[in-house]
C-alpha cells in the first residue's frame, strides 16, 4: 500500500542537515534564555532537548559521510527520544510539578538501549526508527494532561501555543512512526520517501516548539515584573496598586460588577510606630512591619486580600462577610497583635493596631469609597485610645 503526500524531489540527508541546524538555532537561544533567566522556568532542560537533536544528528550524519556501522547511525533516533524526555521535564519544571524524572528517564534509557540492539542484530533501520518514535509519542502524550490543566487555569496564547506543539508533537511521532515503513508504505523506497516528508513535518514543529518555549518564557518574565509592581517587597502582601487590580480582575468574571461590591475592608494601623524606628531603629521597625504581614496572612481566608497600603498602613478585604462577622474578625486580630511579641534584631518588641472596619453601604459603593470609610473609622479608633476596633457607618 502506497500512502504518501506528493512533495517533489525531497532529499533525506539534506532534510536531516537542516533538522540538525534547525535544533542547533533553537538550542542557542534556549541556551542564551537559560543563561539570562538564570536557569528558571525549565529552560535547560528545553535546551538540552534542542541539543539532544543537534548533536546526534551531527554525530549521525558524520557517521553516515565516513561509511561508520550502521548501529552508530541509530543515535539520530535515540535523539529524538532523548529530546521527548528532556521536553517533558522541563515543562514539569515550568509548571511547578514534581519532575519525576526516574519513570522519564528509565523509559529514554530503554529504548535507547532497544535501539542500539536493532541495530546490532542487523535488523532494518526502520525497526529502531518506530520504536524510539513511538516511545516519543508515549512520552509527549503524557504530559498534555498537566498541560492542558495549566491552561484551562492561566489561559494565555502561549501555553495554548505550547499545548498544541505537544499534541501535534505526539501525532506526528504515532503516525511517523506507523508509516514510515516497508510494510505501510509499500517498498522500502517507498518508506524513505514518506519518512521525508514527515521529517519536514518535524522541522515545522521543531520551529514551533522553540517559538513556544520563547512566548512561555516572555510570559513568565512579564508576570514576575508585574508581580514587583504589584507586591510589597518587605511584607510579601498586596500594595495598593495590587490590590485594585486584583479586584479589578474578580470584578470582570463577575459581569463588571463596582470594584467595592460584596466587600468589608479593615483599615489597620501601628499605634504609635514611629517610637519604635526611632528607639529601636528602622531595621527593627522593619521586623514589625513583616511581622505584623505574617499575621496578617494567617488571619485571611484564600478568597480574602491582605495588603499594605503604605507606611505602617494596612488593610484587610474580606469579601461575603456580614458586619457581626467582619467586626469579629477585626477583633481577634487586634486582640492577635496585642498578645504576641515581634522578632526583631533587637530582641522582642510589643505593638498595638488600631482598625477601622466599613460595611458598603449601597452595592454600588467603590472601593476608595469604602477604603475611605475605613480610613475615618481608623482614626476614630486612635483618638479613643489606640488599640481598639471602629466601625464606619
């Protein structure tokens, strides 16, 4: 049975050259992106994946221009294996997963090893060709599950970029690896012809799979630089800016609601901070300051916000809380600070808040409205005391 796309005048080894010098572009800049980003989002793992094609096919090709055994030939096919593996881990490693390289690994290892012995036992070249192929589509299929979960999560054009190349990927290897052979194709002849143009298929996708590590990547830098601007840098929580545009975002999945509906925010200030910075220092006022965002952290639900609005200023944004419940949890985290010492270079030191809470008063209340409320309800509390909880009304 014949079963090829007509493509005119397709030459294997030239194909191969260029798969090669394709996979060597591609592992440079990896290479330079790995180096820049110091290593992060997987990337050496991406590159040696690119670098797993470029040096076997050069070794495979010098193999073939100096007449070498054709079991050292194999090493293009191990290739491609090796690059299936080493494309996995490092999309593991984007993602944050546990890398489980062992299972990877030992699979690579042996088909490597099944591979060579093709070769060895004078079997065709196509036998080692199907096999580490096949392999490959095992292992790209098994990572689109966590990929595609990835992507339903974050969205984004470059994870869905990359969760197609990995299922065009798996495609190509099964249905390569299918008919690239005597048997499908018809003649041996026959098998060469149509394993070219799958291999220009390849050099399409390996283009593509360099293309999507790069968006990946541009991605997650852009996201960390968003994340300097939008996080306190001494407390870990939310700054001002953060925190609008985190509401911002609850807000567009719930049909645009006012940025302040559903909310109750907590104003929350240092009673008498600045006798701190100026008895103890600012390094220890620093202390309390992270101290106090620790707190703050373990006190909010995982809907909740915590942030720090400047200065020894903070606020906490409960949302679905009714007044009782709100003014509850307002006083437990007084009572919170109050009971507890901060750790500092100077040894131990003991602060108080005050706190102002604000209900909304009408659904469409904005949330510098409420922030405001807050604010007032605060200093309400500081010219009554210090160290006790006020409600906005």
């Amino acid at each position: 049975m014949t079963v090829f796309i007509p493509f005119p005048d397709l030459h294997l080894p030239t194909l191969l050259i260029v798969y090669q010098l394709v996979a060597t572009l591609m592992m440079v800049i990896a290479a330079g992106s790995a180096w820049q980003a110091r290593g992060r989002y997987g990337l050496w793992y991406w590159t040696g994946a690119f670098a797993a094609i470029a040096l076997t096919q050069l070794i495979r090709n010098l193999c073939m221009a100096f007449g070498t055994p054709t079991a050292l030939q194999t090493i293009g096919h191990i290739g491609g294996v090796l690059s299936s593996g080493l494309v996995v881990l490092g999309l593991r490693a984007f993602l944050g997963l546990p890398l489980r390289s062992a299972p990877v690994l030992t699979l690579v290892a042996l088909a490597s090893v099944a591979s060579m012995a093709t070769a060895f036992m004078a079997l065709p070249a196509w036998t080692s060709l199907s096999l580490t192929l096949l392999v490959s589509a095992f292992l790209r299929l098994w990572a689109l599950p966590a990929l595609l979960r990835a992507w339903r999560r974050d969205g984004g054009f470059p994870l869905l970029l990359m969760l197609l190349d990995m299922a065009l990927w798996a495609t190509a290897y099964f249905l390569r690896g299918s008919t690239s052979t005597p048997w499908f194709a018809g003649s041996v002849d026959m098998a060469r012809v149509v394993n070219a143009q799958w291999l220009l298929l390849f050099i399409a996708l390996l283009i593509v799979q360099g293309l999507s590590v790069l968006l990946l990547i541009n991605s997650e830098l852009q996201r960390s630089l968003w994340a300097l601007i939008e996080i306190d840098p001494l407390t870990g929580l939310l700054n001002r800016r953060g925190l609008k545009s985190r509401l911002g975002r609850l807000r567009q999945r719930h049909s645009g609601e006012p940025d302040g509906a559903g909310l109750v925010v907590a104003m929350i200030d240092f009673d008498h901070f600045k006798s701190i910075n100026d008895r103890f220092g600012h390094a220890a006022g620093d202390a309390v300051l992270r101290g106090l965002g620790k707190l703050l952290l373990s006190h909010v639900r995982p809907n909740d916000l915590a942030v720090r609005m400047g200065g020894e200023e903070f606020a906490v944004v409960w949302q679905e809380v009714d007044a009782e419940l709100a003014m509850g949890l307002a006083e437990r985290l007084r009572k919170s600070v109050a009971e507890i010492s901060f750790d500092t270079p100077v040894g131990p030191i003991q602060a108080t808040v005050s706190i102002g809470v604000a209900m909304p008063r009408t659904e469409s209340e904005a949330l510098e409205e409420l922030l405001g409320r807050a604010d007032s309800a605060l200093y309400k509390a500081k010219r009554e005391g210090r160290n006790r909880v006020e409600q906005a009304f």
